[in-house]
C-alpha cells in the first residue's frame, strides 16, 4: 500500500508491521483503500473502520461494511 508504507509491505513477512506509524495513520491508509480488502478494530475509543469490531463484540461475527 503506497499510503504507509511503513506498515504495509507485501514483500516482507509479515506484511503489516503496525507500530510502523501512528494508529489514525494506519485507519486513513485503511479507510481509503481502494480494494476494501482491510478492516480494523480500534481499541483507543476511536471508531471502527470499514468492517472492525467494537470491543465488546465477537470478532468472528460477519458485519456489513458501510454504506
């Protein structure tokens, strides 16, 4: 992903080094994804992006994304 390339990098193993930039970083690089492929869960009291669950939810539970 052009957007942090700090964190994501496809060649590297594993391919999401999160501390790599700031947690709102990480969400907009994700928020503007084009694929949609990626979701997050915040744990800062943020919200959610895209597909990510609160806290006190199942993660394993499907969720719609946004419309």
């Amino acid at each position: 992903m052009a957007g942090s390339p700090t964190v994501f990098d496809a060649k590297a193993t594993p391919w999401v080094q999160p501390d790599g930039a700031s947690a709102d970083a990480v969400a907009a690089t994700i928020d503007t994804c084009p694929s949609g492929a990626l979701s997050y869960t915040r744990t800062d009291g943020a919200p959610n992006g895209r597909r990510g669950h609160g806290i006190d939810e199942d993660p394993t539970a499907a969720t719609a994304p946004d419309a």
